[in-house]
C-alpha cells in the first residue's frame, strides 16, 4: 500500500493541509474539484444479460469504440468522476455558509507502488522518509481514516449489521459506477479478481453486502477463466496488463477494470501506455458493459475520497 | 448472535469465573476439560479428489456407516476435540507449574439463538437481562475476546499482513478439522454456505487465508447447488436442515456441516434429533469425507474456545 490519507484541521510537520476550493488541480497528492458547468444528459438503456434501471440521474450511453463488432457500453469514470465532484461542490458549500467549515485533507505517503509511472515519480519525489505503514495506520483516528483502511473499518465492512465509517475509495468507486449505471447487483453472481487489502477484499465485501454472490480469484486459483465466466459481474484488480482474455467473459457482463498497468509502447511520446488488467479490445466484443483505462476507476477514486473528506467533516461536525 | 465470552481474572457482578482443572465438566457455560487415558491411534490414508498429508498426528480413519454405498470417511470432531483438550491440559498445567497462573473464563449471554433445543434452554434460564450486543461487544478489550467477534479482529482477519488476536470459534474449528484430517485447502475451490458474522463470513476469511478460492453461498443466490458443486471444500452453516443434497456436491469433496438442526423425530425419547445442513445419507455416498451431527463440529467449538482463553492467558502473561 502507497499512500495514507487522513482528515485533519490541524497542521502538521509531515502532512500538508489544504482547504477545498472551487478550482481543479493536483498539488502534492491533494486533489480539488471544480464545479461542471454542463449537467451530464441522460439517456435510458437495457444492457443484453443484465437488467439496468433507467434514472432520471444516469450518465449518458456510450459504446466502446474499438471496431465494428464492439457491443459493450462504456462506463465513464470521468463522467461519473464530474457529477459527483459537482455533489460535492454543492455540499461543501453549504456547509461553509452553514457553519463556516471547509473540509480539510492532509496526506502522508509511505512506501512506493507501482500503479502508474506518473504515480511513483510523484511519490518518489514526495516520499523520503521511511515509516512503519501499520503503526501509521493505526495512529490514524477513525474518524479520520478517509481511505477506509484501518482494520476495524474493514471489520465493520465484513459484518453484518455493521456500518463502516469509511469505506476504501477505489472499491467504493467500483461499486458507485455499478450504481450510477444502474446495474443490478442483488442476487447476482460477482467475479471480483484480486484480493488485495485496498480494493480485492474490500470490493468482494462490498458485493456481498449488496447480495451478490462472490467469487474471490487469485494468484493460487487454478482455473480463473472458468469461475470469472460465470459471472454476471467482474472486478479486476491484479495488475496484469491485459490478463482477462475475451473468452474468460461471459456475453452479457459488466467489467469493472480497476488495473492501470504501464506497458510498453513506441507510439506513445512517454514510451509507454497504460492499459488494464481486462484485455479491452476483446472484452467489449462480449461483454455489455465496460470501464476503460484510463478513464474508469481511476477518477473515480479521487472522487471517492473527497466524499469520505466530506463526510468526516460532517461527521466531526455533527452535520447529516 | 447469542453468547459473548471473555476472559478475565477479576470477578465480576455479571460474569461466573472459574479457573480451569482437570475434571470435564459444564456450568453456567463454562466448559473444562480432562486428560484422556489413550492417545490416539494413527493410520494414514488417501481420499479420492483431495490430496491428503499422512501424518503421524491425523487421527484414525472410519468409514461412514450410511449403508454399503457410503464412500466417505467421517470426520470425527468428538475425537479431535480429545486430542486437542490433551494438548491444552498439558499447556495449563506446564503455566501453571511455571508461573502459578491458571487461565480463567468468563461468559455473560445475551439474547436468543436457536442452534439446539438444550442451549437455548439453558440460555433462557441463564439470561434473563436485556443487553445491547453491540455495546457489550466493543466494551470487551480486544485481548480477552477470544469468541474473536470484535470488529477489530474480524478487520484483521480479513486484511492480508495483519494477525487477529483470536480468530472465532466455530470457523476455527471447522479449518482445525479439515487441517488434523491433513486436508489440503491452498489452490481448492471452497464453498462457504451461510454467511452470518460468526460462521460463515470469518470461515470463509479463514479459507481465504490459507489460499482457497473461496465462493459465498447465501439466501439471495440463485444457483446455490451449480456454485456448491464445483467445490473440493463445502463448509454449510446455514441452519436449514438436510439443505444440501447428494447431487449438490462434488464426487470426492470435503464436507464441513456446521448446522445442528433439531427436526420432530417420534422415534425419540426428547420428540426430536439433531441434523445437519447436510442429507447425511445422500452426502456421504458422494463425498471423501464428512462430518456427523452431532459430534462434528460441535465439540471443535467448544475447544477452540478453550484454545482462544489459553492464548488469551499466555499473551496477557507474555508466555510464548
């Protein structure tokens, strides 16, 4: 695990505090939103094997542009990523008429992760200092722990009956853009591949309280193609470029790739592009839904930890 | 969830506390144990899918005597738990020799649950209080909860890199079985019936753990008996008597039942038996080996229960 983000109003030797604003930037791994000016617009849709429910709130349907044999609609995280940033606009300022409180985020990074080579630049160059991850994270207040990772977050996510303060923001992506696509969930059988601490586990745990029937696949499985084609939903989260074949896929699936994997390419003016852990070009062929990478998840995160920001900062403040 | 357990070594105006002998015995919930006379025997063997581990510790094999078509060999928890209190009378009375110290375990009841007629007769005579489960839960400290419910512990169960300071009962139990019939888990594919906060979900985490690909059956799946059937490894704990059937199951899988079920039974002196969540008589001609109910799991809780209080003592005593 790379980063620890928590909420703080205080300033501190190791961690940046930094106010909300109304702009879009990235500065030292805090990220501010800006307000949309177009609304998304809004179109209806059925996908082929499972039943999507129109909403007056969906984003628009777009077909994965990848040839003439592609049928899956693309999920778009940016789009996605936009209409929340713009809920939380709202949010944040009412709060600040209401009581004078913007939320804060203060971010410390440990350790290094090689989810992108922009990431680790960043991180390399932000990241000197060498810390016990677990001792951090249990230091962090739970009140503060915006990623969701302290394990009693993650316990309360196991349990039945139990209500998380936070949940991780990558896996709780995940599941906002089944949502915000109105793809059923309940009673359906989910594939989730990976299972790491910050977005496997916690994303299978997430399924299975919306009553989807999981699947955990992984390094020691022995036949992941034949348990990911059962199932009517797919998470990816292993980092392997392209791993998920067309043919791992059942026709009619909706995929969630949560991979961002560099891989080598002459073409590009970096050397390299980044693609997924689901081989794309065949996936939209069979499946009926897709995220693509970049594109996807991966706004969808950021966006996802500025909602935990704001609901601790509710939270301290004893707002709804 | 119906009883909560915890040790500690002050009395206490809610809680019996009684130190552990060496006479087996129950009271008010407290569970001791005795030394056996004859250790177990040993005879390895070999079961039709799963690669099974000789091992001069594996205890005798029998074959369940369902009728000439039974194949599968039981799993006898009645004689592991013999094997297992052996042990834990053996550590006792080495820390007792050494430090002075005897581990102590006290229970308080909370609630109903119907897993047998006894129990709950018991726990209606016993627990008359009324108790909010959850606050009773958080207030035990992480280091006596050796029913292993807390959220902090079922957190660390879950999150790979970290160690729960206990792990619950009944799953352990379930695994400590499956382990002493030196049933190999890592790489098979596992069903876990049932995913209630004490059974299912941490049996399924545990699974996980030893690298299993797990699968979570649940009232909300729709194919239960498709996913149970390309299982090597069945943990049912579901509490639907007789619920899985002979073509539920895998030629030569594991079956763990962890149900006890009472059903009328005019036959009997009490006006019912105990069943399992499994057809007994259609599983053990399919299966490589199977549980009984009773004398499966049941008596595996109770010392694992013992187990947890035994570690409890030894880490509070800083013992290794």
């Amino acid at each position: 695990m790379a980063s620890i983000t928590f909420t703080d109003y205080a300033s501190s030797a190791t961690a940046r505090l930094l106010p909300f604003t109304g702009t879009n930037f990235r500065s030292n791994g805090v990220v501010f939103f800006r307000r949309l000016v177009n609304p998304l617009s809004v179109r209806t849709t059925s996908f082929r094997s499972l039943t999507i429910r129109s909403s007056s709130t969906s984003p628009p349907v777009v077909t994965a542009a990848m040839g003439s044999e592609a049928v899956a609609k693309v999920i778009d995280g940016k789009l996605v990523t936009k209409k929340i940033r713009e809920e939380i606009t709202a949010e944040v300022s009412k709060m600040k008429d209401e009581i004078g409180v913007v939320p804060g985020l203060a971010v410390i990074l440990v350790g290094e992760r090689k989810d992108s080579a922009t990431y680790v630049r960043n991180k390399k160059k932000a990241c000197e200092s060498h810390m016990n991850e677990q001792k951090i994270l249990n230091a962090v207040s739970i009140e503060k722990d915006v990623d969701g990772f302290h394990p009693l977050n993650i316990g309360r996510l196991a349990m039945r009956g139990r209500e998380p303060l936070f949940v991780p923001c990558t896996p709780k992506g995940c599941i906002e853009l089944l949502h915000r696509y109105g793809v059923e969930i309940k009673g359906k059988r989910a594939a989730v591949i990976g299972r790491s601490n910050i977005v496997g586990m916690p994303a299978a745990l997430l399924l299975q309280r919306e009553d989807a029937t999981i699947s955990i696949v992984h390094s020691r499985t022995k036949n992941p193609e034949e348990i990911t084609r059962q199932a009517d939903i797919i998470i990816a989260a292993v980092g392997q470029p392209n791993m998920v074949k067309g043919n791992w896929i059942k026709p009619g699936a909706v995929i969630i790739d949560v991979g961002i994997n560099p891989v080598e390419d002459s073409k590009s003016a970096r050397g390299y592009r980044l693609v997924g852990d689901v081989c794309y070009e065949e996936a939209c062929k069979v499946a009926s839904a897709i995220t693509p990478v970049p594109g996807g998840v991966g706004p969808m995160t950021i966006a996802m930890l500025l909602s935990n920001t704001l609901s601790s900062a509710k939270r301290i403040n004893n707002l709804q």
